[in-house]
C-alpha cells in the first residue's frame, strides 16, 4: 500500500568486509538497521544479489540490494544520512568506481528531478538505467516501477542494461 511517503528507492552494495561488521551482507544488514535507528521506514525490500564489479576488474563480486523506504526526510537529508551511514562503516570516497565498503545510493525520490545544484542529490539516479545490479532488485519490489524522466519500465530498462554477471541469493 503506497503512503504519501513512498516512492523513494535506495540501492545498497558493498565488496569489502567492514571492521565492525564483517562480511559485505553483514554490513549491508547494519546499514539497514541504522535507517531504521534514525526513523527511517523500510517498506519492502528485495532479496540480495551478487554481481560482478562493473567495469570488470580483479575486485570481489559486490552483495547488492534495493529498498522502498518511508521518511519525512527531504532528498537533500536522506543523502547526508545515507553519506554518514557510509562514513560510519569506514566508507572513504578516494576513486570512481573502487572496491567499497559500503555504498548507498539515492535512486529514485518520488519521481523528483533534480540536478545536484549546491551538492544535492542528482534525481533519478544518473546511471540507474545502465545497471542490472540495481534494476533487477528495484523490479522484485517496485515490478510497475517507470524510470522517471524518460518514462520507460523497468523490464524495458532491464532489456537495454549492460549485460554482467548476476545471481539472486
């Protein structure tokens, strides 16, 4: 049942164990239960995924997952909370594309565009489309889910992804 608050997705991924946590899932599950601690609603959430780290590289496969929440936070707060969830596992933002920790991403907002003006949040997700690693998930809990600027349904989008290396676990 959607609220006036749904509609907001994030997508979850790690390849490294954390100090505190452990393994990769372990530390995604800690992710969560922070969400939780700050007053963050999670309303559906998907099953866990490994893929391969996209570009390939010699990097451990990536855990990844997506969640609905329900918050009273504005997009530009749900960033800053998901960066310190990041830091407080020992994220560190050195290089694109680097083997992570933790790495929570904004992907959908309900349907807010936004371009990232001041260091906000760019909505949709700039790269969403391009990634199995997210779509797959997104389209176990949202399946009527539709990319918000170019309109396209997730199994359209899913059909035109990057081809990779994928499993539901």
């Amino acid at each position: 049942m959607a609220t006036e608050r749904s509609g907001i997705f994030v997508a979850l991924g790690a390849n490294l164990p954390s100090v505190e946590h452990g393994a990769p899932r372990a530390t995604l599950e800690a992710a969560l239960q922070f969400l939780t601690r700050e007053g963050v609603r999670i309303l559906k959430r998907s099953s866990w995924w490994q893929a391969a780290a996209q570009p390939v590289s010699d990097q451990p496969d990536f855990i990844n997952g997506v969640v609905e929440l329900d918050t009273a936070l504005g997009a530009d707060q749900l960033l800053a909370l998901l960066h310190r969830i990041e830091a407080s596992v020992g994220r560190v933002r050195q290089a694109r594309w680097e083997a992570r920790v933790l790495d929570l991403d904004l992907i959908d907002y309900r349907g807010l565009e936004l371009r990232g003006e001041g260091g906000g949040p760019i909505l949709p997700h700039p790269r969403m489309q391009e990634r199995l690693f997210v779509l797959l998930p997104l389209q176990e809990i949202a399946p009527d889910w539709r990319h918000p600027v170019s309109g396209a349904g997730i199994e359209a989008l899913i059909a035109q992804a990057n081809h990779m290396k994928i499993n539901r676990l």
